[in-house]
C-alpha cells in the first residue's frame, strides 16, 4: 500500500497539504515580523529596507519549527476531509482497503518530513537566526532593546582577581562570542565600585574580552574614550553560550559537543540535552499527529458533524502543546528526565490517535 500507485496518491496529497500549510503560515509570519521591524526602525534613517525584509525574513524558519507539529496535524486535517468530501475514501473503503492502509502513507511521509527537519531545516534555521542576529546588530548598532530580549538586555558575571564585573549587553551574537551595545560595572576586590565601561562591541578571547570603541568612567573624574579595552577573564567559551545562547539556536549537529563541554565546565544540561531528544523524537511526533489528525477527519461528510470533527482536532493539539510546554518545564528545572520530557508528548498523542481509530475502525 505504500509503494502502489495509491499510496503514493494518499502521499502526496498529505505532503501537497502539510506543505502548503507551511508555507501559508511562514509567510503570514513573515509579514507580521516586517511589519515590526519597520515599526522600529522607522526613526533610523539609513536603515535599508531590503536589510529589514532580510533580517524578518531570516528570523521566522526558527519560530516556525516550533509550529511544526501543528502544520502536520492541519495538513493531515484538511487532506482526509477533502478525500473524504471528494468520496474518495468512500472508493477506497469499497475496494476494501482500511483505514490503517491509507493513513500508511502519510504516517511514512511524516517521518521522513520529520527526518529531514531535524537533519536539514533544524541546522539551517539555527544559522538563519544568527544571521539574522548580525543583520539586526548592523541595523541597530549599539541602541539597547536591539535584540530579540527584554530591556534588559543580556546579562552575565565573572569575577577574577582584579574583582568584579557586571557585563551587560543589548544583543548576542555567535551564541554569546560576540556582544554588543554594552555597559561593564566593574568593582574592585573589597566590593568597591571602580568604573562603568560603555564599548559598542565585545569579543570573546582566550583569556580576555576584548572591547571596540570604549568610553570609561571613573569617579571624580572625566570620560576616557579608548578605541580598544582588554578586560581579563576567566570565563570558557561554554560557560558564556550558557549564559547568552539558547537550546533552540543550537543546530543538532552541534548539540552533543554543547553538551559535553557544558557538562565538562560543570554546566546545567538540561536545556541543550531536552532539546537533543526533541529533535530525535521529532519524525515521530508528527507521526502522532498524523494518527490524532486521522482519528477526527475519517467521518464521512454526509454524516455531518465536520465542525466538531476539525475542532476536536485543534483541541487534541492545544492538549498536546500544553503537555509538551509543561514536560519541558519540568525537564529545564530537573524535576523530570530529559529523555522522558521529549518522548511522554509522542507517547500521549500517538496512543491517544491509535486507540480512537481502533475503536472507530475495529469496534
């Protein structure tokens, strides 16, 4: 059934409508993304407006992987009602094919849509969103609120032998290597404030920040403009992505040499280990959509009831997310295994769908 000619039919109406679905709601999500964008740059005057659309149009492949499941579940939707109104499942059922034999298809194209998007769109997204991160960083330059986090910027702390510093920056780049718009509160060793450092950008060196285009103030006397400032550090390259960088920006590939060096350096790996059994678990995820999404779209049209056969549908997902969103709580905060947060929301969805299309099919 799933090499035949009509289970590549069913196929390919189930991808034709997963992929549309994606496409409709990346671009709408682009729109929406430009229009913010023009909203904050519309008093920077040498802001290229072909600039803005490409940072826009580079940060959304990483929110709309999130969306992922849900474009399954609609596209699996909207492709069993249309067979099911064009009575074509009707045919199918009458030559005496299942219902198990046609959701076949779609179930195999979910896992290798699935594969894919672990192995190929999740490494491009992620390198999409750090362009789109030195896009914005030329955009705004050094303006505080530049980057994708609260006013507050990014934060971190060392301290060393020469006392403290308080680093704090508008927007992080290469998983937090390279800073800018920055404001360093520095305090000597008995706790006494010293100088507020403002540079434009910071790079992480061996041993080092090295700071672009410094002005320093010290008390009681006047500013110190200086092209370069050297602050020592003892922080690693790894400690500072776990300060700055986030799971989900992290490509798959790279994952399990974050983790090691994370967990090396003494690190919480929740966050990076969560996201790796995600990613693994992904292709049968959307599989599970693939059975929830058949289980309330297989009702014949002249029955009726197609309206609470689709909401029923999208309830089942909001369910799954929220059970998702709560598993990954409990992951991040260590009350719950990472492995076991990744796999419970495929278990849950891919069970629930089974069972209903057993009782509806097998009685």
């Amino acid at each position: 059934m799933i090499v035949n000619t009509l289970g590549r039919y069913f196929a390919k109406h189930f991808i034709g409508a997963t992929v549309a679905v994606f496409a409709g709601i990346f671009v709408l999500l682009v729109l929406v993304d430009y229009i913010e964008m023009v909203r904050r740059t519309s008093d920077i005057e040498s802001a290229p407006a072909l600039l803005v659309a490409m940072t826009s149009l580079y940060r959304v492949p990483l929110l709309l992987e999130r969306l992922m499941p849900f474009c399954v579940l609609v596209g699996a939707m909207s492709c069993y009602l249309t067979l099911s109104r064009r009575l074509e499942l009707v045919v199918a059922r009458a030559a005496g094919i299942s219902a198990w034999q046609f959701i076949a298809p779609a179930l195999v194209s979910a896992l290798v849509l699935g594969a894919l998007a672990t192995a190929v769109y999740n490494p491009v997204s992620a390198y999409m969103q750090e362009t789109s991160k030195s896009m914005e960083a030329e955009i705004f330059g050094d303006r505080a609120g530049a980057g994708m986090q609260d006013a507050a910027g990014f934060w971190i702390n060392q301290s060393n032998s020469e006392g403290q510093a308080i680093i704090n920056a508008a927007t992080s780049q290469s998983q937090g290597i390279r800073l800018n718009g920055l404001s360093v509160f520095r305090f000597d060793t008995s706790g006494t404030f010293s100088e507020r450092i403002e540079a434009q950008t910071a790079v992480l060196e061996t041993g080092q920040w090295r700071f672009s285009n410094v002005r320093r103030y010290r008390l009681a006397n006047p500013p110190v403009e200086q092209a370069t400032f050297i602050l020592p550090t003892s922080l690693t390259p790894a400690q500072v992505r776990n300060s700055f960088s986030t799971p989900e920006t992290v490509s798959f590939w790279q994952l399990p040499q974050y983790i090691a060096s994370s967990a090396g350096a003494g690190l919480a790996t929740a966050g990076y280990r969560l996201q790796y059994h995600k990613l693994i678990a992904r292709p049968f995820l959307l599989a599970a959509m693939v059975l929830l999404a058949a289980s309330v779209s297989l009702r014949l049209f002249r029955f009726g009831g197609v309206q609470k056969m689709v909401l029923s549908g999208v309830a089942a997902g909001f369910l799954l997310y929220v059970l998702s969103k709560v598993t990954d709580d409990l992951s991040k905060a260590e009350l719950m295994y990472p492995i076991a947060a990744a796999w419970l929301p495929v278990f849950v969805g891919g069970l629930a769908g089974f069972l209903v299309l057993l009782h509806q099919e097998d009685g």
